[in-house]
C-alpha cells in the first residue's frame, strides 16, 4: 500500500473509531457474528433426533427381517427407521438415488450407475436358491419349463438370467420366465406355481421353507460358481448346508454348491452423516446380531457396492483411531496458535472499540496543574518559618496519592498527545526531589535552633 493510501486508511479508521454510533454498530455486527458461531457449534453437539426411511424389499424376505430388527434396535441411538415396502432392488435404488428414500437394504451385481447413492455398508453373502419341482435334477431339465425370476424391477431377475445365460439357457427360447412375488407364490395353487423359483437370501429362506415343505420343491445345485466368479466379480462361493430345510425327506440331501452374491447397505447422498453412524453402530452391536442369530463381520464393511463411500461410514471406521495421534497433536498446536492470534486480535478490538477518549488528555493535564499545585504549597512552606517536617510530609502524601492514581489510570487510557503523560511524570519527580531539599534545610533550622 502506498503512503498515500496508508495515510487515507488512518485517517479514516481513526474517524470511525471516534463516532461511538460507528463503533457500537460495529461491535453489535461482530457480537451477533460470534454468538451465530457459538450457537451452531452447541447445536451440533445437542442429541439430536433422527427420522429416515428404509427399504428390504419384499415383506416376506429376509432383508425385510433384517430392517426390521434394526429399525427396533436403531431407535435407542435416536433414530426412527420407516420401513416402505419395494418390489426388488432395482426400484429401491431409483428411490434412493431420487431422495424418495433415504436407505435401502440391496444385492450386488447389479451395474446401475446413480450419482445420489452412497455406499454404507456392506453386511454378508446372500444365498441363490434354484427351487425347483422334483423331476427337476440339473440345469439342464430347466429347458422348456417355467421360471420365475420376482418382480422385473429386482436384482434377484438380473443375477438369475446371468446365471442361466452362462448355463447357456435363453429367455423366450429354453424356458418362460415369470415375474411373481414372493406373497403371489405363498398364496397360489399348487398346480399353478411355476417349475422353477429363484430366491435370492439368508439362510434360511422363508420361501424355500414354504416350498420344500408344503409344496415338495427340491434345491437344485448351481456346481459351477468359481467359474461364473471369472466373469462376474459379485459372485462368491456359497453353499446350503444338508438338511436345511427337510429332515424327512432330507433337503437338501447334502451340502450343495450354489452363489453367494453380498448384501448392501446404501443411504441417499444427504442424509445426515451422524445418522448413519448411529445406524452403523447399532447394525454391527451385539443386539441385531443376537437377534439375526448371524454376524455381520465389520471388516468388510467397505467391500466394494460400486458406490463412493458415505461420510458416516467413514467416520464409523475412524472411531478407534487413537484420540492424541501426531496429526490430531500437530492440529492442536494449530488450534493453540490460532486462538492465542485471535485472543489478541480481541484485545486490540476490544481498546479500539473503546475508542480515543478525549477527557483523559485534559484529566492528565489537570494532574499536571495538581503537581504544579504542591509545588507551590511546597515553596510557601519553605518561606515560612514555623514550618515542621508533618507539613512536608503532609505534600509528600498528596504527591505519592496523585502518582498512584495517574500509574493506575494510564494503562487504560487514550491520548492524543503522548507527552502529557511524560511531563506529568517529570513535574512528580521535580516537586519530590523539592520536597526532599525543604525538609533537608527545616531539619537544618531545628538544629540550630536547638543549639
């Protein structure tokens, strides 16, 4: 800046700092600025309640089960959890990706590129379910008979015709596909219900069990998910234990091979990142897991969706970071540094909002007339002959009481002429060093005077 300019700018601070309308106008700006920022930063630290909207699809499937009892845990972290039915995972995502809800329980596997979606979490494999009547022992017999892949809008329908197309089947060519849900199934007639279901779930399946056990379907084995896993990277090796869903007759009659595809949990990009962590916390706490009678492993929590990360699942994984690391240490110092500035910066603010007052140069020259004053005294006291040292004393207690007062008020004073204070100082140290010869020469007078 130029010495020009320089010169303009104090010129013109000093006559803002001068009108004590401009200065509390000021201070009022600056005092509502920084009660603005105390008060958000003791909003953000108040509980705060939560209210989100949740999907797992079909009512009758698992996933439904599994938000469900999160939606009954979740609550004790403050958050209330709306469960909207849907009719497959590819409807939950548009809902998601369009704000009309705000998470949802959805299987890999699928390629739907939507910017509003973030990935939260990721829970387990769920397990493919061939079912399929009991004449039906291999893929191959699948040819010329009925399937039903669930509603057309479900992941479940993607997976199932890529699993078929590997096994070289064609839709509208090797076999029918049908679109039923899973409470169509429950409630059609026997002779009705398609040759094939395909299920997508945990184990075990309440569709399988309907089916093994009141309408006599059978597993069919799926042997070759290693080599699909060449081709699609969403595929996991999954198996159904002998047993699971029959004793009598066994079904499966043994362990049998089949895909696992992961179970994701995804929430709207602007849902509050606090509420999914509280979200998190209760997922992967020892209720839902007592109750789910699974565990959701936290390591895997970040096994890729296809979508970018949520906030609040970042900030779940950081939680056992250690509270001093070096970087926190190394942000502190900052913090240290930038307070002490500020707290300077306010006391600077705070003596110019108080602005020049005029009255202390004026009261300082009154001081100066006061010690002019004693001085005088002081000289009368000197000419006369009568004078004793309690007199002088009596000046110098009058001088020490004036010094003291003028020390005391010159730390929060404000001059337009500096030199006041200096001549002030040297007119007390005068008329002291005076008081000092008057009584040397009364003192000489009494001895004489005695001799």
């Amino acid at each position: 800046m130029s010495a020009h300019g320089e010169k303009l700018l104090n010129k013109y601070l000093e006559t803002l700092q001068q009108s004590k309308t401009a200065r509390t106008v000021i201070a009022a700006m600056m005092g509502l600025a920084m009660l603005g920022v105390a008060a958000y930063f003791i909003y953000d630290l108040l509980p705060r309640q939560y209210q989100l909207t949740i999907t797992g699809g079909d009512i009758l499937g698992n996933r439904h089960f599994v938000a469900k009892v999160l939606q009954e845990e979740v609550v004790h972290d403050g958050v209330s959890l709306r469960i909207v039915p849907s009719h497959g995972t590819l409807e939950a995502l548009e809902a998601v990706d369009s704000g009309t809800l705000d998470l949802a329980l959805i299987q890999g596997g699928l390629d739907a590129n939507l910017p509003n979606i973030r990935h939260v979490a990721t829970l387990a494999p769920e397990t493919l379910h061939f079912l399929v009547r009991s004449d039906i022992r291999t893929v191959g017999d699948l040819k010329g008979r009925t399937i039903n892949l669930g509603g057309k809008s479900g992941g479940t329908r993607v997976v199932g015709k890529q699993l078929l197309g590997f096994s070289g089947l064609e839709e509208g060519v090797d076999y029918v596909e049908t679109n039923f849900s899973i409470e169509d199934i429950v409630s059609m007639r026997a002779e009705r219900l398609p040759d094939a279901v395909v299920n997508l779930s945990f184990l075990p399946a309440y569709i399988a069990d309907f089916l093994v056990k009141e309408r006599g379907y059978r597993l069919l084995e799926i042997p070759f998910p290693s080599s699909l896993a060449l081709r699609a990277g969403w595929v996991a090796d999954g198996r159904i234990l002998a047993y699971t869903y029959s004793i009598t007759p066994p079904v499966p009659e043994r362990d049998v091979k089949t895909v696992g595809v992961n179970l994701h949990l995804v929430a709207n990009s602007k849902v509050d990142a606090k509420a999914v962590f509280k979200v998190l916390e209760s997922l992967y706490g020892p209720k839902v897991e007592s109750r789910l009678r699974m565990r959701f492993d936290e390591r895997n929590v970040t096994i890729p969706s296809g979508y970018q990360l949520s906030e609040g699942t970042m900030a779940f994984l950081d939680r056992g970071k250690p509270l001093f690391s070096a970087k926190m240490l190394d942000a502190f110092k900052s913090i240290f540094g930038l307070v002490m500035t500020g707290l300077s910066g306010f006391i600077v603010m705070l003596r110019w909002f108080k602005g020049q007052q005029s009255t202390d140069d004026k009261t300082f020259k009154g001081y100066v007339k006061l010690v002019a004053q004693i001085e005088r005294e002081a000289r009368e006291l000197d000419a006369r002959t009568n004078a004793t040292r309690a007199d002088v004393q009596a000046l110098e207690g009058r001088l020490s009481a004036l010094k003291e007062k003028t020390l005391m008020e010159y730390t929060t004073g404000m001059f337009k002429d500096a030199t006041v204070v200096e001549k002030l100082m040297v007119g007390i140290a005068d008329t002291r060093s005076y008081l000092l010869a008057v009584a040397g020469r009364i003192d000489s007078r009494v001895t004489v005077s005695v001799g």
